[in-house]
C-alpha cells in the first residue's frame, strides 16, 4: 500500500499502511486525533487504512495537520500520492491493458 492524500479546507482523506488491517492502530490513531486542538471530526477504515479529518481552519491548517501526523510517524508526505497521482497511474493502468487487449485480437487475425 501507497500513502496517499487527499485535501479540501478544512477536509484531509489519508491512506496510511500503519492503519491498514490493523483496527488497534486505528483506534488509538483516532483518540490521538481528537485530542488535536482544532480537529472537528475523524474516522476510520482498518481494512483500507483510510481516515477522514475534518478540522476548523480558524484553528489549523492542512500543512499542521500533515505536520503532526508525519511527527507521530502516521504518515509520510514525502511519499504519498495525490488524487492527480492516482488518476495518472490508474489511466496508465487502463491504457496499457487496452493496449494488450488490442494487439492480443490484432494478433488473432488471419489475414
């Protein structure tokens, strides 16, 4: 699993490996987070290693928030992917298999 990242004001989506299958982790990840001055809202998904954040930005900010996280060793920005990351991994992803799929039947032809 990759780290990956995801943020709107006041809104930060994670995918982290040290929650991932691991719902004690994720657990105290949680009321670490809530303890966070500023932070309105955070759940979990063990299964993926998600979590969704919702903070006050009268309080905090994302880079903060980022910040106290890599801290407490939950995340790694330095290797974490964004939405446009996975997009353009996904479509090469797609266009390669396409591209199997076509000269796989172009392959089959008889001529």
């Amino acid at each position: 699993m990759e780290y990956y990242i995801h943020q709107v004001p006041g809104r930060i989506r994670i995918q982290t490996p040290v929650l991932q299958n691991n719902p004690e982790k994720a657990n105290q990840f949680e009321g670490f987070i809530r303890e966070i001055k500023g932070i309105t809202s955070v759940a979990t998904n063990p299964v993926t290693g998600s979590a969704l954040l919702l903070y006050d930005e009268e309080v905090l900010n994302c880079e903060q928030v980022i910040g106290i996280l890599e801290t407490h060793g939950y995340f790694k920005l330095s290797m974490a992917i964004t939405s446009d990351g996975y997009l353009e991994k996904t479509t090469e992803k797609i266009l390669k298999v396409t591209g199997d799929i076509i000269a796989g039947s172009l392959g089959g032809l008889e001529e």
